[in-house]
C-alpha cells in the first residue's frame, strides 16, 4: 500500500481524465474508463471505481463541469465536460508529463552506455 | 483562490453528505448497467457479465470511499466516526473509563494547580505596568533584620536627587505591623492597619486610584491636612463600597483624616511586600516628621527604559556609600550599601527553586499517570487484540487503528482534563484565600487563559504518550497471531509481558524519587519543628494594646505595671509580660558596643532590639541564662539595664562573665544585667543574630508598641475575651485587636515550607497509589491470563502456597528492580534539592530506607490480592474453561 504510488496514479489518472474529456468531449464515468482502456490498448487496466475521486477532485478544482443527462442508450448519468480552467491546466500537465518522459528516456538510454 | 474554493467545496460536500452520497450511488448503478450491457452484448451471460462488471469497477465501497475522501472532509468524517465508535467502546466499559478519567483529573488536575501557582508566582509579570523596570534596594548585608534593610528618609530623598539610572526612587515605612491605627467611630474602636508610603509610591509602581486621586505634593509636607487612600478591600468592608466616601473625614487615632480616593482591587501591597498582611489604608510618609527616627523607608525603584540592573547597580555602588544618615548630623556619615534587585526577583526568588520542584513533582505524577494508563490501555488492548485484528482482516489500515486508539485516549485525557480543571477551580480558590500563608501573591492566584492553554496542551501530551504504547504494540503485531493467540487461551505473548512489567517498573521508580524527595522535605519540616526557637510559642498568646500615657515614661510604667497585675489575676492567666516587638514579626535593630574598647563603626552587625518588661521572659518562655530579668526599677537616666542574649555575650567578651560590663547602644550607656538563650528572630531556619532586651520603661529610648504577652494552659481562645474586658477597663479606646497565638506567628514564618511539604508529601502519596494500582493492574492481569496453567500447575500438586509465592515473588521482583532503579534516580534528584532541605542529608539513610519498606510494603500488598485470586482457582474449571 505505498503512498508514493497512489499518488502517481492519481495525478496520471486526473491527467487521462482531463486529455479524454478533451478529446470526446461530454462523456459519463463508464465512458472516460473504458475509453482510457481503449486508449491505453488496454494496457492500463484500472479500477474504474477509482476514476470517480478523480472525477470529483477535478470537479472541486473547476477543471471539469458535471450534468445529469441521458446516455446513448437512454440512461440517465451524469456527464462530464472539460471547462477553460481545465484546458489550461491539461496544456500544463501534459508539457510536464512530456517533459518528464523526456527526460526519463535520456536517462535511461544514458545508464545503458554507462554499462558497457 | 483556487485552494480557498476547494477548501469551500469540501467544506460543503462535509454538510451535504447525504444527497451527495445518494448522487455517487446512482453514478455507480448506472457505471455498472452500463458495463453489464455491454458485457452481455459481447456475448457474456447477464450473471457472467454483472461479474465481470463488478470486477473491472474494483470494489465498490473502496471507490465510495476514495470518492468520499477526494471530495470531502475525511479526516473529520473519520474522526467523527470514531468519536462515535470510541464513546460506544468506553461507555460499554465503563470500569475502566471511570478509573482512566479519576486517574487523569487527578495528575491534569495537580498540574494545572501547581501551574498556576508557578505562573503566579514565576511566570507572570507582577500587576504593574513595566514591572520589570521596578526593583527593590536594600542593604548589602541584612543581617540585622529590618533596620538594615531600610534607609533614612534623608538617605532615601538624597538618593532620589542625586541619581541617573532611575526615574524614580520610592519608599515605603517599613516598621509598621498589623492592626496600628484605631479607626474610631460609634463603638468601639476598632483596629486597622495603616501603612505610610512616600509621596511617589503609587506612581512609581504606576498604581492609579480607582475613585478620587493620588497624595498631592502639600499633603505630604509637614503639617499638612491629613489625608488617606482606601484599599479596595477594606473600601468594600467598611464602607460598603460607597463611592460617596471619598472626600470625606473619619477618625484614624483621634485625628480627622480625609479619604482622597480608592485604591483598585489589582492593587493587593502585602500579597508583593509583605506575604500574608493586608493593609487597609495608605498615608503619605511625611519625610521631615521622619528625618530623626533612623532607618524606616524600604526603597523601591523604577529604572529608566534601557537601564539595565548591573548599570543601576554600578551606579549605586558608587552614589549609595556617599548619602548622609541625617542630614543634620554630617559627622554620622552614613555607611550605606545598596543591593539592587529586580522587584519580582525579589518577590519570589526564594521560591524559585521550591516551584521548580513542585513543578518537577506535578509533572513526575503526570508520568506515572501516564504510564499508568499506558499499562491500563494495553491491558484492554491484549483483551480487545481480536477485535482489532478482526477489523483489519476486514481492509481497515494500520493507520485508523491507530488513530481509532489515539482517538480513545484524547477523549479520555480531555474529559479527564475537564474534570481535573474543576478540581484545580476549587483547590486554586482555595489556595487564593489561605491568607496564613505567607507566599506572596497569592491572593492573585487564579486560572487563567495561560492555565486553560497549559491543560489543553497537557491533555493532548498526556494523551499522545499514554495512548502511543498500546498504538505502537497493535499497529506492528502479527494479524495472524493475533487471532490465534486469544483462542489458545495459553497467555499473553511474552513481549506484551515485558512490555507491562517494564511500564510498572518505571512507574515504580518515579513513585520512589516522588517519596524520597517528598521524605526529605518533612524529614526537613520536622528538623524545623525541632528546632529550639529559644522561646516557648505554644501555651502563649500576645495581644496589641493601646494605652495613654501622654509621652511620659513614669506613667508608661505604671499604666503596663497595672495592666500587667490585672491580667494576671484573670483565673488560667500564669504568668503576663509586655513587649515592644514579637519574634517573628516586625523588628528593629541598634548597635551594641562595649564600653571599654574602641571599635569601627561597622565591625559588629546590628542587634535586634526588644523594649520589654518584667516578666516578659517567662511569658513567651524564654530562657534566662545568666544575671536576672529586667525590673521596673531599672528607669536609671544615665545608665540603663540590657540583657543581652548568648551569641551577643560569645562576641562581645569572649570567655568573660558579661554580667555587669558596659555597652553603648544608640549613644546611651547600658549595663549588662543578664544573659538569655538565642531566640529565632526570623524563623526557624536561620541564625539567631544578635539580640538584645532593654526596658519598656527606659528614658532613653521608645517602644515601638506595647504587645501583651500571656502564659496559660487554657486554650488562649477562651481567655480572649476576660483580657480584653482588663484592657478596655484600663483604657476605653482599646481596639478590638486580634488575640494571637504566639504559635501562629511561628506557623506563619514556617507556612511557605509546610505549604511546600504538603503538596510534595500528597503528590507522593498520589504517586504511591498510583504505582500500587498500576501493580495491581499488572498482576491481577497476568493472573487472569494464567489462570489455565495455573490451575495445571494445581492439577499437578502445587499447593495454594506455592502459587501465592510464585505470584507475590514475581511481584517483589518487579518492584526491588523498580526500587532500585528509583533509588538510583533518587539520589541525583535529592541532590538536587539538597538546598531546600534543612538539617537534613540529601541520602539520609531513614529517609531511604522507609522508602524502600514502604513501596515494598505497598508493592506486596498490591500484588496479594491477585496471589489470593490465583489460589482459589478451582483447577478443574480452570481446565474445562477455555
């Protein structure tokens, strides 16, 4: 149960929430799972329970809105859009994401010349 | 902003629970239709998929929960909750809480008492404004009592002229006892006591009159109007509190005085100078009536701002040896030294060190309480060890069982806090009226915001540390063994033993160094008690009487020798005596030279001078050693009689007979008639000094007041009323003054170190129970979780015997390492206090030894009544029980 883990998925899984409401535009809990699912190419298999305390941190934070509405499928959910605040916020996170990628590769790809 | 709207919405989310939980759950339901259609559209069966579903969502309260705690204020829900929990687990078990709360009111409550004492006393800045500018000057060295503590006022002005360091010097009459001035008025007279203070006496402490004003610069002139300020108490008493008194007269010893104004009730001139007085009323000292009379004014100081102590020390080192005696008499010089203190220093100084351990006293009874708690909490712990292990086994952390545990012992020590700050309430208010006791500042004492402060935090640490063991023992055990180890029914595991003995031990060893210290200090107290004071003070009792003898000393004679033979005739009255001054209460000092040597002027300490007559000796039970009392008849103009007491007679002609030598005192020529045993002038801890006797009656010098003194087996209460009926006989206009034991006044110098004993003496008392109740605990615990193998053990033919001893020995052994760890300590701490004992060695051998007997004693006691529970196990139910 270490913390520092937790915290990394979080902020990684607040970051995926921001980008697929982006990107789709107004869309349900179920629908922003099994979109970073698909997405991810199933790589990322997440508890998608966990993504409603991202939904609701994220709310807190005025990055995305929330709106009962009706599903595809008629079916009443609550539907989640992005806002300004949260566009913003997702150009910073994603730099940084990028940024730190970056960097881990050079890193690494450093570490395996120092081996030989 | 952003942290201020997400603060705002958790907040919100906290007071909209319900709707917002009933929102998550249909998101949830309609998460999972939605994940179950789609499975059953990929071709899962509706059960299959509803799995699936379920097992992709990943726990469903997990989510809740995160959700919950993203959203809002978790920590308050959690804590709230287990608030809840905890009061339903300590009501349940409400034994334990009981004796839990009693135990913390009783530690949290002496702490927050003796706290207060010391903030009081200590801490606290004293009730002026800037009262760390004010000091206290006295002489370097005051050996002889209150004359060489004081200055002549012509010192004092002079003082006050010449000076830079201070922005004012002040004084304030320090000769004159309780009850001096008769307020006349319909009735009797009536007694009360007046103080007279130099015209900047208030100012300089920066005490304003709450109704009318200050002395103004003409009343303190020479034949002015006479006037007097109230103090708010005796305003209250006397007057009622009419305001409309002031500028009016009354009758302060026949003469009209004008009330100019009331002094604030903050305003309290004995709780800082004068431990245990009151005074009644102020007047202006009129310096110039007072140039002749010696040595009266006890000067206090206000420094300039930026003048530091040692720099107005400097300069009076080198100002105060030059100021005149009198200024009239420039060939008298003057001999001063000054010794400036700052005025708290000198207020409470002296205590410092007791405060200090009374402190350290308080706060080792609330380490033994803690432990004690400790211990009683791990007990309840090992009992509940299946509880909690059954909680995590069903997903609730470490982390919240730990916070569930420290959650307990908060509300336990706050309400233990609660109820401890009322018994303080009541002992604080108790203390603030014990008037006899003569520590200063006293009467101010009262729990305040500090004190309110110093028990929450108290609380909190108490809390943290007795409630961090039995954490710490839960959040690392094994989960596993836990479960298993309550179904055995084999014992406690070992470590959680050793845990417990090793929390009684320590407690043990803190209840030693409490009564070890608290052994030393009335080993001390009763040194005091034994001392020879030199004068008899049980069976006697003094009275202040007034008479009228118009300045003449004839008739000073016959008017005492009158009222001496009534008062001697009252059926219980043995013996009656008068005096001008009584031991241990105001004094006064000369010089005494002998005749037949030239000495420098400050070669010989000043003596105690007592005015007294025939009589008197045998009324306070004093012992005359050598040559006779003091007669009527000794009024000779031009030589008078003095008897001297030993140390004086051991200075002044060593290895001679005194009796019949010639003296000089104050510039008369004295014979010596007679030599008595030293007499305790201050108290019973300190040297006699030297101390002379001369007559009421004698032409040469004034009584400072005439104080009756009685020898009687009666209780002297009963007499009270037949003498005064003498004295009003004598003299109409005698105040109802007080008849005081002479024992009190003894009480009264004595009261800061019985105070002192007292309180140390019950906080060991309180440690003592304590540790017993913790190895009583410990004991009959570790009995309860043997009772299977004891009863094998009975099975197997031990005999109740063997199972007492095995019992009372494993207490014993607990208690001798305790003993000896506390004996060890013991003997660091009493080395510690070894200033504040009296005649007493800081390793007395009684002292430590009735220690050991005692705590071994208790120890046993304590550990006897589980011994006895162990052998009445009856080894087959014992057995069958499991």
């Amino acid at each position: 149960m270490g913390e520092s883990k937790l915290d990394l998925l979080q902020g990684t899984l607040d970051l995926m929430v921001l980008q697929t409401l982006a990107t789709i535009g107004a869309q349900h809990g179920y629908g922003i799972a099994r979109r970073i699912e698909q997405a991810s190419g199933d790589e990322v298999r997440l508890n998608q329970g966990t993504i409603y305390a991202s939904l609701v941190r994220l709310q807190q934070r005025g990055w995305i809105d929330a709106e009962w509405g009706i599903s595809d499928n008629n079916r009443k959910a609550k539907f989640y859009s992005i806002t300004r605040g949260g566009r913003k916020q997702l150009e910073k996170d994603a730099a940084y994401w990028q940024r730190l990628s970056d960097v881990m590769g050079r890193v690494l790809a450093m570490s395996a010349e120092g081996n030989l | 902003m952003g942290a201020l709207r997400r603060a705002l919405a958790r907040v919100r989310s906290f007071y909209q629970k319900p709707p917002l939980d009933a929102d998550l759950e249909a998101e949830i339901a309609a998460h999972l239709e939605m994940a179950i259609e789609e499975n059953i559209r990929r071709g899962l069966t509706p059960l299959e998929g509803r799995r699936q579903a379920l097992i992709r969502f990943g726990g469903i309260d997990l989510a809740k929960d995160k959700q919950r705690e993203a959203r809002g204020l978790m920590k308050l829900d959690i804590l709230l909750q287990d608030l809840r929990y905890t009061i339903r687990t300590l009501s349940r078990d409400r034994g334990f809480t009981l004796v839990a709360i009693l135990i913390l009111a009783l530690g949290i409550g002496a702490n927050i008492a003796v706290f207060s004492v010391v903030n009081t006393l200590l801490l606290r800045p004293l009730p002026f404004p800037n009262s760390q500018q004010l000091v206290r000057i006295h002489q370097k060295d005051p050996e002889g009592g209150d004359s060489s503590m004081t200055y002549s006022t012509d010192a004092m002005q002079a003082f006050q002229q010449q000076n830079r360091s201070f922005q004012q010097i002040t004084g304030y009459f320090a000769f004159s006892g309780p009850d001096n001035v008769k307020l006349i008025g319909n009735g009797q007279p009536q007694p009360i006591t007046g103080l007279s203070v130099a015209g900047n006496f208030l100012p300089t402490l920066g005490v304003t009159p709450m109704l009318g004003r200050n002395f103004s610069t003409e009343e303190t002139l020479k034949n002015s109007r006479p006037v007097a300020l109230l103090s708010y108490p005796f305003w209250k008493r006397q007057f009622d509190a009419n305001p409309a008194i002031v500028g009016q007269t009354i009758n302060l010893d026949g003469t009209q005085t004008t009330i100019v104004g009331v002094l604030p009730n903050t305003f309290d001139f004995g709780a800082v100078f004068s431990p245990g007085a009151k005074v009644d009323l102020f007047s202006p000292a009129i310096l110039d009536n007072m140039e002749d009379w010696g040595n009266t004014m006890a000067l206090v100081g206000r420094l300039k701002s930026g003048i530091t102590l040692a720099q107005a020390q400097a300069e009076a080192d080198s100002l105060v040896p030059r100021l005149l005696f009198n200024n009239k008499h420039v060939d008298l010089g003057g001999g001063y030294t000054a010794q400036v203190f700052g005025l708290k220093d000198y207020v409470s100084g002296k205590l410092r060190q007791s405060l200090i351990v009374l402190w350290c006293a308080v706060g080792m009874i609330l380490l033994i309480v803690c432990v004690n708690l400790s211990n009683l909490l791990l007990a309840r712990a090992a009992a509940r060890a299946k509880e909690f292990a059954m909680r995590t086994a069903l997903g609730a952390g470490r982390g919240r069982i730990v916070r569930q545990l420290l959650t307990e012992s908060l509300v336990l020590s706050l309400a233990g806090a609660l109820l401890g700050l009322g018994m303080a309430f009541a002992v604080i208010a108790w203390l603030a009226h014990q008037g006899s006791i003569a520590l200063p500042l006293l009467s101010s004492l009262h729990i305040d915001v500090d004190a309110l402060a110093w028990t929450l935090l108290i609380a909190i640490v108490t809390s943290l540390l007795f409630g961090l063991a039995p954490g710490i023992k839960l959040a690392g055990g094994n989960l596993q063994s836990a479960i298993k180890d309550g179904t055995m029914g084999s014992g406690q595991g070992r470590s959680h033993d050793r845990v417990r003995s090793a929390l009684v031990i320590s407690e043990i060893a803190l209840a030693c160094v409490l009564l070890v210290g608290a052994g030393l200090l009335l080993r001390s107290f009763l040194h005091v008690l034994d001392v020879d004071l030199g004068f008899g003070p049980s069976h006697a009792a003094a009275i202040s009487v007034s008479y009228d003898d118009s300045g003449g000393v004839a008739k000073r004679g016959v008017i005492l020798q009158q009222i001496l033979q009534r008062v001697e005739q009252i059926p219980g009255v043995e013996t009656a005596g008068i005096t001008d001054s009584l031991p241990m209460s105001t004094n006064r000092s000369f010089g005494i030279l002998p005749k037949d040597h030239t000495y420098r002027k400050d070669e010989f300490p000043a003596t105690f001078a007592y005015l007294v007559t025939p009589g008197y000796f045998n009324a306070i039970g004093m012992h005359l050693v050598k040559g006779r009392d003091i007669r009527w008849e000794d009024n000779d103009k031009s030589q008078g009689a003095v008897i001297v007491n030993e140390t004086v007679a051991r200075f002044l002609w060593p290895g001679q007979d005194p009796i019949g030598r010639i003296a000089e005192v104050a510039g008369y020529e004295v014979h010596v008639i007679g030599v008595v045993a030293d007499v305790h002038e201050t108290s019973a801890e300190t040297n006699a000094g030297w101390q002379m006797y001369l007559s009421q009656t004698s032409p040469q010098l004034g009584p400072m007041g005439a104080n009756l003194v009685i020898r009687t087996k009666l209780p002297p209460a009963s007499l009270a009323s037949s003498v005064m009926a003498v004295l009003r006989q004598m003299n109409p206009n005698q105040p109802a003054n007080e008849f005081k034991p002479i024992q009190m006044l003894v009480d009264h110098a004595g009261s800061p170190r019985r105070f002192f004993v007292m309180l140390v003496a019950s906080f060991a008392g309180l440690g003592l129970l304590l540790a017993a109740l913790g190895i009583y605990g410990v004991i009959s615990y570790s009995v309860t979780q043997r009772t299977q193998e004891i009863g094998i053990r009975m099975a197997l033919g031990a005999s109740r015997s063997n199972v007492v001893g095995s019992v009372l020995s494993r207490t014993l052994r607990l208690a001798l390492i305790g003993i000896a760890a506390g004996a060890i300590a013991s003997l660091l701490v009493s080395r510690a206090i070894a200033a504040l004992l009296f005649n007493t060695a800081p390793t007395d051998p009684v002292t430590f030894a009735a220690m050991v007997l005692l705590i071994g004693a208790v120890a046993l006691l304590a550990g006897y009544i589980p011994a006895r529970r162990a052998s009445r196990i009856n080894p087959m139910v014992a057995l069958r029980n499991n």
